[in-house]
C-alpha cells in the first residue's frame, strides 16, 4: 500500500473531515486487514459482517448521514462520501450499507416521524435496510414493474416479484417499489411500501453471482403490510424515486471509487515490488503510463463525487441528472478499469484466486450494471446536452 494516495485529493476536506479518513483507514487496517478479512466473510461469500456494522455503529460512524435526533452523527452526503469511499478502499466488510444509506434517504424525505425514530435509529445502530425496484420484466424500465399493492380492511396486500434486491436477507425492512393504482402513464399510480422481510406472504431467495451472497429473488404472495407503512404519498412512488436519484447515484459512486482505489494500491504496490528482467516492472514505461493514468483519473473522479455531494448537501431539492450521472458514470467505470489493469499489471498473479485483483475485477463488473447501467448514465446526461 502507498500512504500518499490515500491523500491525493483530500485537500478539499476540512481537518476534521480528514481526521475522520484516516480514523476510518486506520479501522479498515486493524480490524478488517487481509489476514481477517477471510474470516469475516465466511471466505468471501458474505460480503456483510453484522458485527463489524455494529462495531461501527458504536463508534457513531454507521449514522454519519442521518440527523443527530434519529441517533445519527448529523453529517452530510459529502461526510457519508468519505465514509463510503474509504470503507470500500479498506474492504470493510459492511456491504449492505449503501443500499441501506439510499433508504435512510429515502426516509429522511418522506417518512413520517414514526418511521424515521423506528427505522433511523435502526440504522444509525447497524442495521440493514433494503429496496426492491426490478422485476423479471422490468429492469432498467422501470415503470414497467406490475407488483401491486392493494388497500384491503386496513392493511396492504402485496403480490408479485422482485429481482435483483441487494442484501434484502440481511434487512429488517424492504422498501417494495410497487403499483398501487392505475395511471393515465406507466410512471403514475406508483408507491413505496416498507414490509418486515419476516413478513408471512415475502420469501426471499438467494441469487448466486460473481461476488458471492448479495442480491436476492423476492416474491410476494398475499404479503400483508399495514397501513402505517406507505411511504410518501399514495401514487406518488416515481416522483420519489427522482428525487432520490441524486443521493443515489453519488452512494454508489463513491463506494466504485473505494474499490477502484483499492486496485490501483494493490496493482502499484505489486508493481513497485515485482521483478521482471532485473529490474521492478514498476520502471518500464508501460506499467508507468498505465498507472499514471488511473492516478489521474481517481483524482477527477473524487473531485466530481465531492463537488457534486457538496452541491446536493447545500441545494438538497435541487435535481442534478447529469451531475450524478456523471459522477456514478465515471467511478463504476474507473472502478472495471483499475481492476482490469490490475489483473494486466500483476500477470497471472492477477487471475489467481490466491490473490485479491480478481475479486476487485469481479465486485467491479457490477457497479456499471446496478442503481442505473453506464449506458443509462449515458442517455440521461446526453439528454442534458440537448441531444
């Protein structure tokens, strides 16, 4: 590992947001170094550790972005930023906490006071909270889900499936995107209902993937919630999800950028001290233009993520579409390169499973697929420009 590119970048953040950085790598190198790490995830399959969630929490790091009345930290977007990025450089395994961090958002707009003092404080103490937005036939499209949600004696009743959901086995409560009435449009008629997963009616299925334990089949038959808990508005299920995009988006970013960080350390570290012809390969030309590059491009990269999380904690009605688009378009994409670069630059070593690059190529693939694929984050910032 290089110390000095923990740093590069850092010179925006205030002193105490950088005591905080370095509070978290020195976490990250104690508690979930490589000689743990296996351990605590079960030889890599489970990606989320709920001890370590809890240890976190404890130290009141867990609530970094939820207000200090829920038992939070009452920081902002950009604090949770730093808390993404470095826990994903440092491999902490809390993999459930971005999506968690999108529904504590989505709660902070629009729950009521009794479902932020329930399920804020939830989280702030180091629990899991889920959504559950593509279907089998809705993915990217997605108000062209069909899981519905009816008002019957007091209660709703949900039926349909869901895909896709990340660490839904490892949440309290699951936020079911889903169809409550119908509208003039596909986008209309849309809500947002949370449901216990132990719920009767919701079975939870794993799905098996490249990164092991962290997304799941949901399938709802005659689930009932009560109906205490909608979310937001009757109908008003797609306005909210637009206005959560931007919080969205930026999560996500941030955790790519952790990962592709982790990478490059990795892949600079190798090239520093592996030999070839006599000398570290580090000192041809090749390996260096390749990691200059990535150097340069996570710098960027941290500079947009924080420019954006600053503007979003500043403005937080205001919609930024290509702003986070870009932002969650350029860290997954730069989290697949540093990856696969890393595999190029360790050789063999790179693709053996003895070695950490390949699961860093394979967490990495995902990022450009999920919360909105790069060739969604194109056509949206494409249709800023005019076009």
């Amino acid at each position: 590992m290089t110390s000095a590119s923990g740093a590069l970048g850092d010179s925006d953040l205030t002193e105490e947001q950088q005591d905080f950085a370095r509070a978290l790598r020195d976490y990250c190198e104690r508690e979930c170094g490589p000689e743990r790490l296996k351990e605590l995830t079960s030889g890599f399959d489970d990606l989320h550790n709920d001890d370590v969630a809890r240890q976190m929490a404890e130290l009141g790091w867990y609530g970094v972005a939820i207000e200090e009345a829920y038992g939070g930290s009452g920081g902002g977007l950009l604090e949770a930023c730093v808390f993404l990025e470095e826990t994903a450089r440092g491999e902490a395994p809390i993999g459930a906490y971005p999506v968690t961090l999108i529904v504590a958002g989505a709660l902070a707009r629009f729950g009521t006071e009794a479902q932020k003092r329930r399920l804020l404080g939830h989280v702030a103490g180091g629990g899991a909270l889920a959504i559950a937005m593509s279907e089998p036939e809705a993915g990217s499209d997605v108000g062209a889900l069909s899981t519905r949600a009816e008002r019957s004696n007091g209660e709703w009743v949900l039926n349909g499936a869901k895909m896709w959901c990340s660490y839904a086995h490892k949440a309290s409560e699951i936020l079911i995107v889903c169809r409550s009435e119908r509208g003039e449009s596909k986008h209309e008629g849309l809500s947002m209902v949370l449901v216990p997963r132990e719920s009767d009616g919701l079975t939870v299925t794993p799905i098996e993937t490249l990164g092991g334990k962290e997304t799941n089949e949901l399938h709802l038959e005659d689930c009932h919630a009560p109906e205490d808990a909608l979310l937001g508005e009757p109908g008003a299920g797609w306005t909210q999800l637009m206005a959560g995009l931007n919080y969205e988006r930026v999560i996500l970013a941030a955790s790519a950028l952790g990962l592709a960080q982790r990478a490059f350390d990795e892949a600079l570290a190798y090239a520093k001290e592996r030999k070839q012809f006599g000398r570290p390969i580090g000192s041809f030309q090749a390996t260096q233009h390749k990691l200059a590059d990535l150097a340069t491009e996570l710098v960027q990269a941290r500079m947009l993520v924080r420019s954006v999380a600053r503007t979003i904690d500043s403005a937080p009605e205001r919609m930024l579409p290509r702003e986070a688009s870009m932002a969650k378009l350029a860290c997954t994409e730069l989290a697949k390169r540093c990856a696969i670069e890393g595999v190029q630059i360790m050789g063999g070593y790179g693709y053996a499973t003895e070695y950490p690059m390949e699961r860093y190529l394979r967490a990495a693939v995902v990022t450009t697929i999920f919360g909105g694929t790069s060739e969604i984050q194109k056509n949206i910032i494409a249709k800023t420009l005019g076009l």
